[in-house]
C-alpha cells in the first residue's frame, strides 16, 4: 500500500465534514494535482471527544460514496503507540507511531556500540547530493545519535511488527512522529534516525520531525523564516538520499504536523518540493473544528447563540482548558473580549475575529487559540452541539471546503 505522492491529513473532531473537506480536495484535483485525502485523529481526540477508531472510517467511507470519489484515501491512527495501537488495527490503514517519548531513554551498550559500528563507512566527511556543504560525522556525533534515538527506533520496531502480524506486511502506511518534543532534530540525526529504521525494518513513508520554531495550535507559524527554509530543504535532501542508501521505500517523505494553518511556511514548502519534484503529507486537525464554530456563528439564529456560548464556557475555563496545550499555545488573555462584549457581536463580527485571515482587522489570534482549546466545550454540549452541526450543514460545509482549498490547498500546492 502506497500513499501517493501528495497527501494531506484533515482531522475533524466531531467527524461531521468529512464531504465537506474531501470536497475541497477534489477541486485541487480538478485542477490537475492528485493529492489524497487522509482522515487523522488521534487517541487524545478520540477521548477527548468521545469518538470510536470505527466512527472516523466511517465518516471517510460515507465522504467518499456520496461523493463518487475514486482516488485513494486513508485513516490515520494518529499518535498511537504500543499501549493504544490495538483497537485501530481493524478500521486503519495509517498508522503515525509517536516515538517521540523514548527519545533519549537508554539502550544496551552493545546496541549502541553496534550502530556506531555499522557507520564506519559515513565518518568523517559526508557527502548529501544537493546539500551546500558535507555533514561532519564523528564517533561522537554518531554515539551521541544512538543514545537519544535507538530506543525510540527500536519502539517503532515494535508497534510496527505488531501491525505487520495483526494486518499483514503491505497492508498499511507507516508513519513514524517524534514532533511533540522541545528541540527540533536536526538534517545529520534526521539521517541517522532513517538508518536505524531501515536497520530494524520499518518501511517508513512519512516522517514527521519536530521543525525549529513553534507551531502553535490553528494559527501561523512562529519561528525563523530562513531557517526553517534551510531545515526543510536539507530535510528533503537527506530523505532523498536515505531512500537510496538506505533502501528505504521510494515514497518516503515528510509529514509536516502543522497544528493547522501555519501559512507563512506554506511557500516554502510549496517552492522546496517543486524545485526538486517530492511530495509532502500535511497534517491539519483543529482547523476544521474551528470553521465549525466560524459557520455556526454566521449562521446566525440558534448557531450564533451557541457559537457565543462556546466562548462564554471557554473564557471562564481557561486555565483548565489551555492546560494541556500550554506548551503549543500562546494566548496574551488581556487581547482577549470580554464575554459581554462577544454576547453583543453580530455574525460577521464573530466571524471575522475569527476566521484565519490577518489582514482582516477584526482577526484576533488570541480569540483563536481559546476557541481551538475550547472543543472540549463542545463535546461536553453533546447533541445540543452536533444537532445545529446537521441544522446548518449547508453554511458550515461551505466553511470548511473553503478553508482547506481557499487557505491551505492553493497555498501548498501553488494552484
Ligand atoms: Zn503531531
């Protein structure tokens, strides 16, 4: 099973959009690109939620008959590990193993020893077709590699030869993450980390570092333009070269955990896998859930209500629901209205503080962030939240699909 070359992951929380967002996709495709739809949700989600592994195929399956698509499309398991993997196994056919947390956890010395060993021939000079200068290997380097990463490769080794036994070895798409750390991995460990995978077997198809900058949760990326620029490239360079040298699968590329709507990196992505004609899996989540929220309110009526009650239940719970996100979210609570002041917005008022368009006057990235942490609120509704979902479909939908092909799609893949 192979994922094509263009991909992109569109969480969706409540799992309602699913034709919405495989709608969008299809336009790109229209457009001549052929990109494939991935449904993404994680164990947290799923929990947070209240939602079942089989809830998500299904949204992807009834997407794709209504719609006649007939392309290829997935089901992540997104973030699973050992502990959780089991009930994904029957309705997913990508699986992100997050290693991140065996990164730097300690292996056998004659592990380590052995890998070092096994890269007598990359010391010194290195040389990475396309890279502006040749990575400098040292046994130090090299040890210093084995001790943070071993174990979390060899953990990969495991979640994915209990999938290979329980689906049956090219019957899935493995991902390995290990982007919910503090320092990013650099282009010579990202090399290395690739080597100790196709040392233990595991076929990855996508990768999905930790960037240099922040990623905070629905809004645009923070960080160093030009560094992140320069990271990616290499990026692309090493996993091209990895594939070769490592016999790794030819589709291998990066999966770019964005928290959604990192836009200001998006032409560099879009410039960097055109220049050197690679593909690229984006992962997206709480972006829709937000143009949820962004249709309700334009909706109007019973939406706009509720629209204005989830941030009454978001601003008093702050601290509890901004909690768990604290390290990828960055709220300054004195930009943030009052509830009073919400209660008195009309629909477009809502909508526009809202909506991811920075040049819009009203757009406000603190109001933003609270309402991406604030699903939970939502959940909580029950029925009184999905029901208006279904009540004003039609507004929401249109949301959504113009969100992913307007904001995301058109920007990444330069249509
Ligand atoms: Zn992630």
């Amino acid at each position: 099973m192979k994922l094509g070359k263009q991909s992109i992951g569109v969480g969706d929380r409540f799992t309602h959009q699913g034709a919405a967002q495989l709608r969008a996709i299809m336009k790109a495709n229209e457009k001549g690109l052929d990109i494939s739809p991935v449904w993404n949700k994680s164990n947290r989600e799923h929990i947070y939620v209240g939602t079942e592994p089989a809830d998500t195929r299904n949204e992807a399956d009834t997407a794709v008959k209504a719609l006649n698509y007939n392309g290829n499309y997935f089901v992540d398991a997104d973030h699973i590990n050992l502990t959780t993997v089991a009930k994904y196994v029957e309705v997913s056919d990508f699986f992100t193993l997050d290693v991140a947390s065996f990164i730097g956890k300690e292996s056998s010395r004659e592990e380590v020893d052995a890998f070092v060993a096994s890269c007598e021939k990359y010391m010194g000079e290195m040389q990475i077709p396309g890279l502006e200068s040749p990575l400098k290997v040292t046994a130090a380097l090299l040890q210093d590699v084995a001790d943070k990463f071993l174990a979390a490769t060899q953990h990969a080794s495991e979640i994915y030869a209990y999938l290979k036994k329980e689906k049956g070895e090219g019957n899935f798409i493995t991902e390995v993450s290990m982007d919910e750390v503090e320092s990013p991995q650099t282009p010579v460990e990202m090399l290395f980390i690739l080597k100790m995978l196709a040392d233990k077997g595991v076929p990855v198809q996508t990768i999905a570092p930790k960037f240099t900058g922040r990623f905070n949760k629905g809004v645009d990326y923070v960080g160093d333009l030009d560094q992140f620029a320069i990271e990616f490239e290499e990026d692309v360079l090493v996993l091209d070269f990895a594939v070769k040298e490592f016999g790794l699968p030819e589709e291998l590329k990066l999966s770019v955990h964005s928290g959604s709507d990192k836009f200001s990196i998006y032409p560099i992505m879009a410039d960097v896998i055109l220049r050197y004609d690679k593909g690229l899996h984006l992962k997206t989540a709480g972006t829709t859930w937000l143009e949820e929220v962004i249709g309700l309110a334009v909706a109007g009526g019973e939406g706009l209500e509720l629209a204005k009650k989830i941030y009454e239940n978001a601003y008093n719970r702050q601290e509890e629901l901004c909690g768990p996100y604290a390290d990828v979210i960055n709220i300054d609570g004195s930009k943030l209205p009052t509830v009073e002041e919400v209660n008195g917005w009309s629909s477009e008022k809502y909508a526009n503080t809202l909506r991811h368009i920075p040049e819009q006057p009203d757009y406000n990235a603190n109001f933003r962030q609270l309402i991406h942490v604030a699903y939970k609120v939502a959940a909580e509704m029950g029925s009184d939240y999905t029901r208006l979902l279904v009540k004003y479909a039609d507004v929401i939908g249109a949301c959504v699909e113009e969100n992913i092909y307007e904001r995301h799609l058109r920007r990444l893949f330069t249509i």
